[in-house]
C-alpha cells in the first residue's frame, strides 16, 4: 500500500510542477505578444549591434500624394509631430495621369515621401486617410532592403517604439 501512496505522491508533484510550468509558459506568451512591437525593435537593435548590418524590412518609405504643397506640408507637419516618421521629403510638381471614374486624368501633384519603421505604416494610412481632401488618397508603401546603417540608427531613434 505504501508503493501506490509513493506513487500517488509523485504523480501530484508532477502534475504541480506541470501547472507551473505550463502557467509560466502561458505569461511569457501573453507578454511575448503584448510586447511584440518593442520586442521586435530591441531584435532589430542587438542583430545590428552584433553583426553590423540592417535587418531588411524594418523601416519603410511611403509614397503620398496631395493636391497642394500647403496640404502636403499640413498633413507632413502633422505625421511628423505625431511622431510617426523620421523624415518627409516634399517634391514639388510631379506630373499625374491616373484613371477616374472611367476616364484619363492628367493633373499636377506634390509627392511626398515618408520614411518610418515599418511598425507605423497602418498609423501613417490611418493618419492621411482621415485628413486628406482626396476620397482616395495614394498612399503606397515600400520596404527598405538596405541602407547607410547610421541613418537607420538615427531613424529608430527618432521614431519611438509603439
């Protein structure tokens, strides 16, 4: 009888220890994933640091067009301020054709060019997409492959972690 109590006994140690484990693994899940974005930016951070090389895809370039050049600078001073970007350059006049509503439009536009971490596209969308005058407006995005370290660097830091 003493060996199905030993038994027993040993069976519940393990099924507690089970718990634990599986518990602790269930919170390092949950703060894995809550913590995804800054995870991700400290990987990024470490792998450059070690092997002094980009991670490719971490920053982006978006393609934004505007009516105007005072509405490019309103909705880039406004990205900017929102901390959402390291930089915009602001091109003046590119020449447009596109189709609308069935037909050719050729029109002249101001292209502005938003650089940020790939982590902040959806807010950058987000952001135009409420205060542009355009029903649609452009908006494209294109993932960095490679670049000056330094300036990727500088782009991290001047673009907080979500």
């Amino acid at each position: 009888m003493e060996w199905l109590f030993q038994r027993c006994h040993k069976e519940a140690a393990f099924h507690s220890v089970f718990r634990s484990v599986l518990l602790m693994s269930c919170v390092l899940l949950v703060l894995s994933v809550s913590m995804y974005p800054g995870l991700w930016s400290i990987g990024v951070q470490l792998h450059s640091a070690f092997t002094g090389s980009y991670v490719p895809g971490h920053h982006s370039v978006l393609l934004v067009n505007s009516p105007n050049e005072q509405t490019a600078k309103d909705i880039g001073r406004a990205i900017m301020e929102r901390r959402l970007a390291a930089s915009i350059n602001i091109l003046s006049r590119i020449s447009t054709m596109f189709y609308w509503k069935g037909e050719i439009q050729d029109s002249s536009e101001i292209l502005m060019l938003v650089k940020t971490k790939t982590s902040r596209i959806q807010q950058v969308i987000d952001y135009v997409r409420s205060v542009h005058p355009y029903a649609n407006p452009e908006v494209l995005s294109f993932p960095v492959k490679d670049g000056s370290l330094a300036y990727m660097r500088w782009m991290d830091e001047a673009i907080p972690d979500d």
